[in-house]
C-alpha cells in the first residue's frame, strides 16, 4: 500500500503504526492505512474551528475528544444510518504546503501563456494536491441525505431521478455561501451495487499531470478501473485506479465550482454514467 499511495501522488509516511499520505496542500494528511482486514474505516470531515465542533457535539449528543493521529487536534465520532465512521476534526496543525510543479504554462487558441519555453512534462507521478470528494453506497438515499444535510449543511447540486420519479442519490456540495466550492464534497448513491464505499477522489495539478501519472501508474503494475474521460456531472477531467484490495482511487481536474446561490437542478441516470469524451463507465450505479 505504500508504494501505491507513492505511485499514485501522495508522500507516504509512517506514524503509530499507520500509514499516511500526504498531498501539496497543508493539510497534516489525505489518506490513512491501518493494519486489519481489507476495509472502508471511516470519512474525515474538517471543521471550522474547535467552538463550532463543540457547538456540534453539544448539539448531538457526543463527546469532543483529543485525536491521535499527525497534527492532533480534537475529533468528534458519528455513525451514520448504515453504520459509516465519520471523523470532524477542528484544530488539527497545519504542516508546510508544498507549491506543485508546472514550470511552463499552457499554448490554446484562446490564449498563450508560454512564450519562448517548450514543454516537457516528464516521467513521474501525479502530484496529488488535496482530496476532492467521496462517494458512498447507501441503503436509502432520502434518510441519508437528511443525516448529512442536517448535520453538515451540505447543498444538493444534481440530485438523480430515475424516469419513475424515485430519487436514487445526489451529489452534495459544501455550503461556502458566495465562496465557490466543488461541485460535490459527497455523493450518496442508492443502486444496485448496495452499501458500501465507492471511490475517493484527488485534485492534481492539471490535465498534463492526469496523463503522465496515468503512464506512471501503468507502468508501474497497478491495475486501471475507468478512465481517461470527462464527466457530464461535475465536469471533471478523471482517472480511476483500484488499489492493492481493491478500493478505487480517482485522480481529477477540471471540475465545476458552484456557489449556494447556484442551487439544485435533477439529473437522470444516464447522465450520471455519462462521459464529455473518453472511456464509458465500466459499471452500473
């Protein structure tokens, strides 16, 4: 797992017998690896300030408690309606953010910026900047959409509607006011595919670093799951890989930020499955 997490972006780094990485962002870590069972553990969610996880866990009943995990802090534990772990962290150290690398800029017929400078992109990975959003498969999207919103202020963007009328999911934003945020933080899905974590998803720098950490990765052994494309819903630009047990990892760039005064709009199931260009989802909902 470490080397995938290397392979895949990440600066890996070991601390109390877990296996982190980090991204380019301040953030103390982006990924965590316990030893056990081949396992979803939990969702790490940050909150504004400590006053406001407190405010949060008097208002629901819970206790605020110091983490152990880099950059310490203090965490507070819910489980949501299918018995997912999620972690809100509120003064967590921050470590130094590492600047990515894009020496040279992009030649469009819209604009040039790199004048005088050829490019080359180089054999490398992918340069993981932060995590992006996480979906999960859940057993009854309108009870969880509820839990989530309630508790976190999340925003609908596109919620899907199947031609019956049912609702099925919804890709859920932050609610950052006027500040725009990414299209979605959270996906919940009720489909086939039941309960259970679907993919994590990681901003890198841009469609240049996509490709040359999917020729990394490629060579490297690890196995592809879906991509290169661009969703429809979204916008972004992905990349998906299973890591060692499994688990999908996406890289993206390029997506969609909203702001709350955007609000909501229905979406069907085709256009969730759909594609801009590229590769056609291998999978049903």
């Amino acid at each position: 797992m470490e080397r995938f997490i290397s392979d895949f972006g990440m600066a890996p780094f070991r601390d109390a017998g877990s296996l982190y990485g980090r991204g380019l962002t301040s953030s103390a870590y982006l990924h965590v690896t316990d030893l056990g069972e081949p396992a979803f553990r939990a969702l790490g969610l940050m909150a504004p300030s400590l006053e406001e996880l407190r405010e949060f866990a008097n208002r629901y009943e819970c206790e605020v408690t110091p983490s152990s995990r880099p950059g310490g802090g203090w965490v507070v534990e819910q489980t949501d309606p299918d018995g997912y772990l999620i972690e809100i962290v509120a003064g967590q150290a921050q470590v130094e953010r590492r600047e990515p690398s894009r020496d040279v800029g992009w030649n469009d017929a819209i604009a040039k910026s790199r004048i005088r400078a050829v490019k080359r992109v180089g054999n490398r990975p992918s340069q993981v900047v932060r995590m992006g959003h996480c979906v999960l498969g859940v057993s009854d999207f309108r009870r969880s959409e509820q839990w989530y919103k309630e508790r976190f202020g999340f925003i609908t963007s596109d919620e899907i509607v199947l031609p019956d009328g049912k609702s099925i999911g919804a890709f859920l934003r932050c609610d950052r006011g006027d500040e725009p945020t990414d299209h979605h933080s959270l996906f919940l899905i009720q489909g086939i595919r039941g309960v259970g974590f679907n993919h994590a998803a990681f901003e890198i720098v841009d469609a240049d670093d996509l490709f040359a950490g999917h020729e990394w990765l490629s060579g490297a052994g690890w196995k592809p799951h879906w991509g290169i494309g661009r969703h429809l819903l979204g916008s972004q630009i992905f990349d998906y890989w299973r890591d060692p047990w499994g688990h999908a990892l996406e890289h993206w760039t390029d997506g969609d930020l909203l702001v709350a005064a955007d609000g909501s709009r229905t979406a069907s199931l085709v256009e969730l499955t759909s594609v801009q260009w590229g590769h056609q989802a291998p999978h049903a909902a």
